[in-house]
C-alpha cells in the first residue's frame, strides 16, 4: 500500500542545523540516518460510525499510539535496503510486516485481537521522527505480510 507522508518539522529543523554546522542536544550526521519505523493504532477519528485516518500533519513529533493509551503501537528496524532516493526529489521508505511478526498478531486493543493500524512513522537514530503518514485502516491479521510504501517529496 502506497502511503502518502510529510517531513516532519523536528527534521527539517535538525536539517538546518547541520547545514549551520550547529547541531544540538549531542545530535550527529551519523544518527540522521533512517533506522526504524512505527506504526500504531492512533491517528483516525469516527465518521458516521466508520473510523476515518487523520491527515499527517508536518508538526507531529510521535504516533498518536503510545501502546498505553488503549492504542497499540509496534516498532521494527529498517534496513538499508528498505531506504531508496531516486535522486529527483523522492523518497521511498518500504516497511514490512512479515506474516510473523512476533509481538505484533494477537496484540490489537482497539479491536482485539487483530491491531487496526493508520499511522506509520519513521524515526532516525536519535530517535527523532522523520517521516509521518496516515493510511486507511489496515488490519494486521496473523498469517498475513503487510508492506507499507512511503512516498515522500523534497526539494520542491
């Protein structure tokens, strides 16, 4: 599934600071890479009796999941591979739910036990967040592989 995602600011912000040679709060180049991903049952609301997603928003510095706020979150590592710029102004993050994923089938609260995701984020190594996007419900069904697609633009 293709998920449309924004650049957060808390990046955009580090971003400026590198390019300032002025990073804070022991931050590093090195920790800007992308390094794992997020994704929760938060960020939607109730529409007519159906749960429609939230719209990402450029000011969000964590998933609206907290995994104890009664809405269930699961973290993975990226792997280099996962990551891809096509060098024109697009960033591609791939991110993957394999059909076993330990600690995430059977873990859903919102709809037990199946985990109803619509958001997904994807943090750096500092652990700030980089990339946030909202989906339609996906519901992560033991058995079953999920791929999550981020497509975002920069530079324009």
């Amino acid at each position: 599934m293709a998920i449309a995602s924004v650049f957060v600011n808390t990046h955009t912000i580090k971003l400026a600071q590198l390019a300032a040679n002025n990073l804070t709060g022991g931050k590093t180049p090195a920790n800007m890479r992308l390094s794992y991903f997020q994704v929760g049952e938060g960020a939607f609301q109730v529409v007519d009796g159906s749960k429609v997603p939230i719209a990402p928003l450029a000011t969000t510095t964590a998933l609206d999941a907290t995994g104890t706020n009664g809405k269930f979150r699961y973290q993975k590592s990226l792997s280099p591979s996962d990551v891809s710029d096509d060098g024109a102004g697009t960033l591609t993050v791939v991110c993957t739910l394999s059909s076993t994923e330990a600690g995430l089938d059977g873990q859903g609260m919102a709809n037990p036990p199946n985990p109803e995701l619509f958001e997904i984020g994807v943090f750096d190594a500092d652990n700030d967040l980089v990339l946030y996007g909202t989906y339609d419900q996906v519901v992560k069904v033991a058995g079953t592989e999920v791929v999550l697609t981020l497509v975002s633009s920069y530079g324009s």
